[in-house]
C-alpha cells in the first residue's frame, strides 16, 4: 500500500513507516501532522487517482527532527574570461515518518456552497423585453447598466461582445 503526497510543493511517493527528508516544515518536532494533499493511493487491488486530490484521503506523519542537508557546491566558469564563482548552501530539510494512510478519511471536509437566489423570470416577458431592445446599438455603460439590473456577475471585465451574449 502507497500513497502519492503533495509536501510543502513538491511530490512524495510514500509507504507506511517510511522516513523521508522534505523541505523544511513550520511544526516543531516530535508533532504529529496530516497531510490532506493526496494525489494517488494504491493497495494492492485498487488505485485512486484524484482529480487534482482525492478527498477525505489522509496521510498522517511525525515530524522527527529538522537539519541541514548536505553541502551543494555551485561553480559557475566561462573559459577565457577570467570569470570564476564558488557558491555552496546547505538546504533546511526536515525528516518525517509516515505513521498511516487513510483512503477515505474519517473526517469528511464539506465545502459550503454559498448561491445566490434565481429570479424567477417570465418567458413571455423575456421574450418581448428582447425585441424590443437592440444591443448592438447601445453602448457599453448602457449595456453594464443593464446587466446590473438583471444580476450578471463579472460585468466589469466584459467587453462589449461578451455583454450582448450575456443579456441575450
């Protein structure tokens, strides 16, 4: 059983009690972390691919200890030129062990929807509001006015082509 996780930006392939180093993380040691960025999870018989994430997948980690990996050296040269730079860093990572992996968690994450009530419009009404005005002879203030009245979120960014077929 594995697991595909997003760390801190970066993709883990990742077992139950595997020790893996990771981009420095904020937690302090010795925390245990969840990690809801689940991108793939595979037991054996089945495999779960998420559409960018599944939900309610989890996987849960203790943080072990915060170091500094090794010394990288950065050379830069251009022959002839007398051009010569030694740079070196050493990166923050942070070293977690994988203690489980839920596929459908226990949690469930709801996200709220918040929609705005639909007027109820005849279509009769409609219909003959339609022909009575041309939009194509109006001009953009007019048409954005129009669009207010009848709710049109977005109007801001319309130009005056996109408003037509919105009122339309």
């Amino acid at each position: 059983m594995y697991a595909i996780v997003d760390i801190a930006g970066q993709q883990f392939k990742v077992h139950k009690d595997q020790k893996i180093f990771v981009n420095r993380l904020k937690e302090k040691e010795g925390t245990k972390i969840s990690l809801q960025k689940v991108l793939l999870f595979d037991n054996g018989s089945n495999i779960k691919i998420g559409t960018p994430i599944l939900d309610g997948a989890i996987v849960e980690a203790k943080i072990l200890n915060h170091l500094k990996g090794d010394k990288i050296i950065v050379f830069k040269k251009k022959r002839r030129k007398g051009y010569r730079v030694k740079n070196g860093h050493r990166q923050f990572l942070t070293e977690i062990q994988i203690s489980d992996i839920i596929p459908s968690g226990t949690k469930n994450l709801q996200k709220t929807k918040t929609s705005k009530p639909k007027k109820k419009i005849d279509p009769n009404k409609a219909n003959k509001e339609k022909s009575k005005l041309d939009f194509s002879s109006m001009n953009i203030k007019e048409l954005k006015n129009l669009a207010k009245e009848k709710g049109i979120d977005g109007i801001s960014k319309m130009k005056k082509a996109d408003l037509i077929l919105a009122l339309s």
